[in-house]
C-alpha cells in the first residue's frame, strides 16, 4: 500500500449515474446512496469476495487500505462523481433499496415488499 497513490492524487474523473428498471419497466434512482470506489489490491479482493458479495462481516483489515479508498453520495437524480482518481482497477459499488406497496385482489395495500441490493463493476482508470 506505500507505494500506491492515495486516492484523490489522480487526474482522472469518474461519473455514473446509478439506478435500477424493476420488472415493471420502472425506472428507481439511487438518490442520496453512497458510492464507493475502492482500488483493487489483493486485500480488497478478498475483502470484497467475502463481505459484500459473501455478505459476512469481517474484521478491520489493514489500515493503510484506507488512502485506497473513498465514497459519495448520489444527488437527486442517482448522479455521482469521482475526481482526483489515479489511474488503476478499482471496485465501483452501492447498495440501493426501496419499498413497494402489495395490494390484495381488492386494490387494498395489504403491506409493502422490498425490492433491490447490490450494485458493482469493475472498472478501470487509464492514464496517470
């Protein structure tokens, strides 16, 4: 990790907009959720293969992983952006979830269903 630059040393940007078409072909956007870029190291591999793809907690893990890392939050429309970025692989990911009402045959809202999860990508950042 020394010899990785921190996070937000980089020239490059990141901008996504993050959101989910239900079944319906109804448009949910991540609005106000938290972004997170982390570089891919062998640690956060690991880390990422067992805690949110896994879903088991782990452990505080090594501290100097933490300049690798960094998050947002969507605005109103599920728009983000990461700026300072260093070239590298890193691991794009968020979780978003929202209810919806359930009705019975009568069109009576009966209770409410969640619907959603885990969204990531792998993505890479060329030059410096």
């Amino acid at each position: 990790y020394d010899t990785l630059p921190a996070i937000n040393t980089g020239q490059s940007s990141i901008k996504g907009e993050a959101f989910f078409v239900s079944s319906w072909a109804q448009v949910r956007k991540a609005v106000g959720t938290n972004v997170y870029l982390f570089r891919v190291t062998s640690y956060t591999k690991h880390w990422f293969d067992v805690s949110v793809l896994g879903n088991k907690n782990m452990t505080a893990g090594d501290d100097r992983q933490k300049k690798c890392n960094i998050y947002t939050t969507s605005n109103s429309e599920g728009k983000f952006e990461f700026n300072q970025v260093p070239h590298g692989n890193y691991y794009l990911f968020l979780w978003f979830y929202w209810d919806e009402p359930q009705y019975n045959v009568y069109g009576r809202i009966t209770g409410t269903k969640r619907f959603g999860g885990l969204l990531y990508k792998v993505i890479t950042v060329d030059g410096s």
